[in-house]
C-alpha cells in the first residue's frame, strides 16, 4: 500500500506514472469516499496523464488521526499542498468532488502555482446549509455510539443519486459504494471538519 508522510499523517495514494502528454490530474475525493470513486477515470486517462489520486487524512486507506476530534478543511488542503509538493507534480489539473472540491478551490485561490486546471464537481463554495448542520450532528453522534453501518440508510440518499439508488440493475454497484463509505467507524472526525 503506497502512502506519504505530510503534516504527521500517513496518506494513501496511488500514481500512475508520466503520461504521454507530461501533464498530471490530481483527484481529490469527497467526503467519507476515497480513491475508489476515480477507477474509471484513471484507467481511461492514465496512458495519457499522470493521474494522482490520495486518500484524505482520517478517510479512505489513510491514517487516522485519533488525536483531533475535527479534521478541518484547512489541514485536509495543507495535507494535499505537502502531497503534490513531495510527488514534484508541479501545475495539474485538478479534480475535486464535493469535499475534494473545497481542497482545490482552496488550492487555485491560494497556491495558484500548482494548479493548471480546475475541475469541480458536485461541490459549492456556500457554507454547509444550516438547516443541515443538527441532522449531520445527530448522524455523527449516531456513528460514534454505534459504528457507521447504523446510518448507512440515512447516508446513502446525501451520498449518492436517486439513479443509482432506485434502478435494481445497479444494486451492486449501489452496494458497493455504500459499503465503502462506512468503512470507517472514525469518519464522523472528517464530517466534523
């Protein structure tokens, strides 16, 4: 398993390599999500790009981080500054969903340097909606009493598209991502942040 130590973590990553073209993509996940939801995308563009993809601190294949009860958005950006930088990348063409999308606003804002491109993706730069903040509190509560498993049908309709979610012939693969996002009994940490 491939990781790199940023910032006092172990991060999970996976790097494919030079493309034909020289220039990289960087994918930055969503919340509870890991390097998983870019499978298709990199192995359609890796003969191509150097595609980079990471685990966000406290999700995914990457460390934990048991000593902070919130993983802020601030260290979770820091954390892939630190990662590009230790990997040489120079400018890519990033590629945020949701959560990751708030790292590479962040990042064309504030280190303009390391991004080529900006790719967003299901995400807003508008604070989380108020009216959600008690639901998400309670859902945190939940998965630390009891595990993640407990709120994966409370989760699954936030996390994933009403397609995916009715159609029988994609039961699978629904299966699939809900599995990997509750994965992590020490996620609610991430969701705090």
């Amino acid at each position: 398993m491939p990781s790199l130590s940023v910032n006092g973590t172990e991060l999970y990553y996976l790097d494919t390599g030079a493309g034909s073209t020289g220039e990289t993509i960087a994918f930055s996940h969503g919340l509870l999500w890991g390097t998983e939801l870019f499978e298709a995308q990199i192995a359609a563009l890796r003969d191509r790009y150097r595609c980079i993809a990471w685990d966000h601190r406290g999700q995914g294949q990457s460390a934990p981080d048991l000593d902070r009860e919130c993983i802020g958005m601030e260290l979770v950006w820091k954390d892939a500054v630190a990662l590009l930088e230790k990997l040489g990348t120079g400018a890519v063409h990033f590629c945020g969903l949701s959560m990751g999308g708030f790292v590479g606003m962040r990042m064309a804002a504030r280190r303009p340097d390391l991004v080529r491109s900006l790719m967003l993706l299901e995400t807003s730069s508008d604070p989380e909606p108020t009216e959600n903040l008690k639901r998400y509190r309670l859902l945190i509560r939940v998965v630390k009493l009891f595990g993640p498993n407990v709120v994966k049908s409370r989760v699954a309709p936030i996390m994933l598209g009403s397609s995916i979610l009715t159609d029988p012939s994609r039961r699978d693969e629904r299966d699939r991502y809900t599995a990997l996002m509750s994965r992590r009994k020490d996620g609610w940490r991430a969701v705090n942040g």
